[in-house]
C-alpha cells in the first residue's frame, strides 16, 4: 500500500538546521512531484517547498526561500527537506505530499497532493 514516512523532526534550537527525510512506497515515485507542507498550531496548512516530478523544478514558499532547500533521490524513494536558519516561526507538524506528474501549476495547491505522510514535529527554540 502507498507509505509516506517522514523523519528527522525534533528540537532545534534558532539558528540551528535539520534534515527531514521522507521515504515513499507503494506507488511510482518517479513519477510523482513531491511537496512538503506544514501546520502550526491554531494555523492552517501552508505550502513550504515542492519539486516536480522529474527534478528540474523546484518552488519554496517565501518564508523559507533561500534557508530551505528541496530535493529528491529517485534511487532510494526518498525527498528531502534541509532546514537552514530555523526560526520560531518554523515551529510546525511537517508534511511531505505527493502529486501525480504535478505540474508548476499545482504544485504549491495542497489539493492537488495525491498521498500524504502522518507528519513530523519539528519545534524550534528561540
């Protein structure tokens, strides 16, 4: 069945990094642009990074741009999300989707997103 497991969440301190990893099963993953989402508390869910299904295009919400960076190993299933110069307000459960061929189009829409993972809390300290 279609699995997206995400790890790597925890405490960071501000200023700090972290690597989220995402492992997909059960579905042909090259073939699926994949996203990475997160909700904080009270808050709805907000797009953060995306790359698309053949790994030429990426898209990053402007809070992240320029800290995060997206990418994925076609190889071991897997896409990832580096987290520089964590801030407070990147306190959230985060989220890695998949979209079916996703284009730049969708691939910042969360309803577009096909599969999604349980999450990973990732909580930042200031």
């Amino acid at each position: 069945q279609v699995q997206l497991v995400e790890s790597g969440g925890g405490l960071v301190h501000a200023g700090g990094s972290r690597t989220l990893s995402c492992a997909a099963s059960g579905f042909s993953f090259r073939e699926y642009t994949m996203g990475w989402f997160r909700q904080a508390p009270g808050k709805e869910r907000e797009f953060v990074a995306a790359i698309n299904w053949f790994g030429g295009t990426t898209l990053y919400a402007t809070s992240v741009k320029g800290r995060f960076t997206i990418s994925r190993d076609n190889a071991k299933n897997t896409v990832y999300l580096q987290m520089n110069s964590l801030k407070p307000e990147d306190t959230a459960v985060y989220y890695c989707a998949a979209d079916f061929r996703g284009t730049i189009v969708t691939m910042t829409s969360s309803p577009h997103f096909d599969y999604w993972g349980q999450g990973t809390q990732v909580t930042i300290s200031s």
